[in-house]
C-alpha cells in the first residue's frame, strides 16, 4: 500500500511541476540538451533503482514502483519539449499544442497508437518524435530487462528462487 501510495504521489508531482512551470522560453539546442540530460537522468534513475530492488525486501513491488516514477519523468521530459517546440514554431505540429495536448501526443507516440489527430509537420518536429520512438523502443527494452534482471536478484539474495512461471520463488 505504501509503495503504491509513493508511486502515484510522485506521479502527481511530477505532473504538477509539469503544469507550473514556467515554460516559456524559445526551443533551442538548449532544449535539446536539457532533454538529453534528462534522459541521461532516467537511466541513471533506473540503474539506481535496480540496485535498490536487488536489496530490497519485495523486489517485485519495488520494480514496479520504479517504473511509477521513471516513466511519467521520461514521457513528461518529452512533453515539455513538443511544448517547447509549438510554442518558437507554430508551424511545427498539425494543431497547436496545449500542455495537454503535448502529453496526450507524448502519450500516443510512446504507446505506438497513433490516431493521427496531432501529427508532427517541421523537420525538428518529425526528428524529435523520431528520437523518441527509438528510444521508446530502446528505453522499454532495457528498462524491461534491467528490471527482471533486479527483480530476480532479489528474490536469489532472499534465499530463493523465482519459478520458471515468475511466481512466487520456491526455496532453493
């Protein structure tokens, strides 16, 4: 219960800083940078995290309040930067972008849904959705395996071992 409280609390952080701050300044190699920071940021989080897990008393909770609080970062980081992106050039998406509507879009490109109703029309546009669909792609592959990989260390450090099923570890 404490674990899933922590994880929507951080959720709901996240998104507020979101929300209030002030972002308006121009999009320029700056914001490129911060984003690529930021994402820097996330891996270093869930390298953290796995470490965490491998230590932790109920690894599988653990990796799953671990990816509550690396994936709103990672999609919101993106969020912020197809926001910044509308707001220095207009013509950069097919409607112009809200915060919301830069999550939503965020949300449909990362989730590969794609409605179509939001579409990227600049070059920078279409090359940072591009950017992100592969390291979407890179960050739930790695993300994944970092995360079993922690879950089962875990659970061999507990003096068990996970069944071939992933439930609950049987005694060595």
């Amino acid at each position: 219960m404490l674990a899933t409280t922590r994880a929507l609390l951080t959720t709901g952080v996240l998104i507020a800083v979101y929300y209030l701050l002030p972002l308006d300044s121009a999009f320029t190699a700056g914001t490129i940078v911060a984003l690529v920071v930021g994402i820097g940021a996330v891996a270093l989080l869930l390298a953290w995290q796995a470490r965490v897990i491998m230590h932790s008393a109920r690894p599988r909770l653990r990796a799953a309040e671990s990816l509550a609080t690396a994936l709103p970062l990672f999609i919101l980081l993106f969020s912020a930067t197809y926001y910044l992106l509308e707001r220095s050039s207009a013509e950069s998406f097919s409607e112009t972008l809200s915060r919301s509507d830069a999550l939503y879009f965020t949300m449909t490109v990362f989730a590969t849904v794609g409605f179509g109703d939001i579409s990227p029309r600049s070059t920078p546009a279409r090359l940072l959705v591009t950017g992100q669909m592969t390291v979407d792609l890179v960050l739930i592959g790695v993300a994944a395996r970092l995360l079993v990989n922690a879950v089962q260390e875990g659970l061999r450090r507990q003096g068990g071992r996970p069944d071939e099923d992933g439930g609950s570890p049987s005694p060595s």
